[in-house]
C-alpha cells in the first residue's frame, strides 16, 4: 500500500537535520511511498486550512528525490522550524480561520490539536516523522496517544532528550565549542586574562562540561551544580598564575546559577513554558573582575555552535535515523522513538521522552569543589561519558 508520511522539525536548528530529512525521503521514495514537508515545525499543521489550497502551499510542501537533492549541503532545517505548540496556543496565534470556532481557556489559550488531526486526515497524512528535541516530542506523544502514528527522531545539541544516548546535533556543537575555545585562547593569552566562554544548555550542563574536557579549559560550570562565585575568583586566580602564559580560561552553561541566585532568563514564556536565557556569563565575568580586580574577555558562542554543516558523526546519525524512521513507519510500527542505545540504533515507546529527565552524572563526570571535568572511570564508559 502506497503511503503519506509527513515530516517536520521543531525546536532550535542544528546541524544534521537536512541530512536525516533527505534520508527519509531517499528511503520512502525508494519503497514507493509519497513525502510531505511541514513548514515551520508544529505551526505547518497548526496554520494549514485545508480548505484552502493556497494556505496549503503556504504550509506544506511536496518533498521528493528532486527537491531535497542538495538540501544536504547546508546544515539547519530547509523546512524551518518554530517553538509552536499547538495544545497551547496564545488568543493573537490564533490562525484567522479558526478564530471563530476556537474555545479560549482560562489562561489566554486554546487547544488546537483536534484541527492538527483534521489536517492530516485531509491531506492524506498516514503517519508522521517529528524530528525534535523535549518539547518537540511531548507534543508527538500526544498525537500519538490520540490515535495518530509517529514515529520520532531526536535531536538537540544539549543531548538531552531522555531514552536515547544521543541527539543529532550534539557531535557539531561540541566541536565548534572546542574549535572556538582553542581560538579564543589567542586573545585571552595574548592579553593575559581570564576568559569566560558561556556555551548554550538550559537544564543539562553537558555541553559545558565536554567542551570542557575536550579544550583543556580550566573550570567548567554546568547547570547542574550552584557555584560559589567567591570560590570560582580564586581558582581562576590560580589558574592564571600557574599558566606560564598567565591566563585562565572557563566554559559556563546558559542555564547554570551562583548559589544565592536564579537562572537568568528575560522576555515572554514560549509555547511551552520557556523563558529565553542567556547573560549568567557577562554576571559572572563582572563578579570576578569586581573580586580580583582582573580584566575579563567574555563570549557568548550561542548560535555558533549550531551553525554550519554537521560533522561525519552528525551526518551518519542524521541519515541512519531518518532511514530507520521510515523503516518503522513502512512496517507499521509506530508510537517510538529512534534512538542510539550502547553503540547501537534501536527504537523505544515514544513516551520513554516523559519518563525523566537527562543530566550530567555529577557523580562521575563533574568535580563539584574545583568546579572541572572529573573523568573517574573511562572504561566501559559510553563514547560522550553521559
């Protein structure tokens, strides 16, 4: 039976993604079976009139052999993305065509999934290929738990989407981060300074801590652990003057926090819940300066370490989950999630994603006290040591 399988990407870009959509469609069109791209992760089927064939164009768009030939040679996502959610839409998201008919609940919001569902259904939708990260996925789950087959592939570069051991992305993040923490070594030695490299990570400080590890830097703060800005003062101090180059360098989480303080975050919640963050870095170099007396170089590499096309381990992990995903699919085997589990590509129940959380092994990986990488054990140890 000739199928329609529909694929989006939601949540932030990272490299890889092109390469895991071109797989799919590869492997689809191999098996006969027709492809539909989503626009804009969950905003396509959320802002699609399917009545309309105009806003059907707008929203979706036919993916075959031809049309994703060289969409693998850049990275991010040719069919962009957005933090939509369309369970919680905001009264002024609200598509025009549904304002009529939607019910606004007591916070501002309507739940639009029943009209996501009547768009798959008229367009011939038979399952769907969501390639995302947490929230992304929560959102697949409930598709799925309401009757819809998915078949989800993970991605985000924090590597922390729970019941996998890795997301596409995480490979080229941590090696920009490590490119441009050796780069910026240049500058900071050269004026014999203390330099802080925050590094994005809202809720896992992984990034942080393997960027780390990787460069050579001095301190790695993460997420995971409150950090005592006092201590953190003195030991860059010794740092620098133990480097006969007299400098320190250190890696530092978007989402990590002193003791006596809060994540930094600014504007409005997002779709689902999220405020932006961003800036515990610059607090952190101007408490160590006003402590030392030191000058600070500060970077923010942020978007950096997603940009760009994804390295070979990106691009084996982006191809091999989009092939499995449509394998799945192709054999009617739905509601999972792929994944890499020791080495090796499986899949597991789609709602493993809201079983828990994935976090740094503080235990293992991360001395606490001296604020760095704390390798305890490599043997038998996974590839990232997550």
């Amino acid at each position: 039976m000739t199928m329609t399988i529909g694929i989006l990407t939601g949540g932030g870009d990272v490299p890889g993604l092109n390469h895991c959509i071109k797989a799919a469609v590869v492997r689809a069109s191999d098996a006969g079976h027709r492809v539909i791209g989503f626009r804009r992760g969950w905003a396509g089927p959320l802002n699609c009139n399917p009545d309309d064939e105009e806003s059907i164009s707008t929203w979706t768009m036919e993916l075959t052999r031809e049309r994703v030939r060289t969409v693998d040679r850049t990275g991010g996502t040719f069919l962009h993305t957005s933090r939509t959610n369309p369970g919680r839409v905001p009264e002024s998201n609200i598509p025009e065509f549904l304002r009529d008919s939607a019910k606004i609940k007591e916070d501002g919001t309507a739940d639009l999934t029943e009209h996501v569902k009547i768009v798959f259904k008229r367009l011939g939708i038979n399952a769907l290929l969501p390639i995302g990260g947490d929230d992304t996925l929560s959102y697949a789950h409930r598709i799925h738990t309401e009757g819809f087959p998915v078949v989800a592939c993970p991605k985000t570069m924090d590597n922390d989407v729970f019941g996998t051991d890795y997301c596409i992305g995480f490979s080229t993040a941590i090696t920009r981060s490590v490119d441009y923490i050796t780069q910026l070594r240049t500058s900071i030695g050269s004026h014999e300074r203390i330099g802080i490299v925050e590094l994005f990570g809202r809720n896992s400080g992984e990034t942080s801590l393997i960027s780390a590890y990787l460069s050579g830097a001095d301190r790695a703060i993460i997420s995971e652990v409150p950090f005592e800005p006092g201590k953190l003062s003195d030991l860059l101090l010794r740092d620098k003057a133990e480097n006969p180059s007299h400098y320190a360098v250190m890696t530092i989480s978007e989402g990590a926090r002193m003791k006596e303080g809060s994540v930094i975050e600014s504007g409005p919640q997002d779709a689902y819940g999220h405020r932006k963050l961003g800036g515990i870095g610059v607090t952190t170099a101007k408490e160590i300066k006003k402590r030392t007396g030191q000058n600070i170089i500060y970077q923010q590499i942020a978007y950096l370490m997603r940009s760009g096309v994804p390295d070979a381990l990106d691009l084996m992990v982006g191809i091999n989950y989009g092939t499995l995903a449509v394998d799945l699919i192709t054999k009617d085997v739905t509601g999972r999630l792929v994944v890499l589990r020791e080495g090796r590509y499986t899949h597991r129940p789609l709602d493993i994603v809201s079983e828990g959380v994935k976090r740094v092994d503080v235990e293992m990986f991360y001395d606490a006290e001296r604020y760095r990488p704390k390798v305890m054990n490599v043997l038998a140890q996974p590839m990232f040591l997550y």
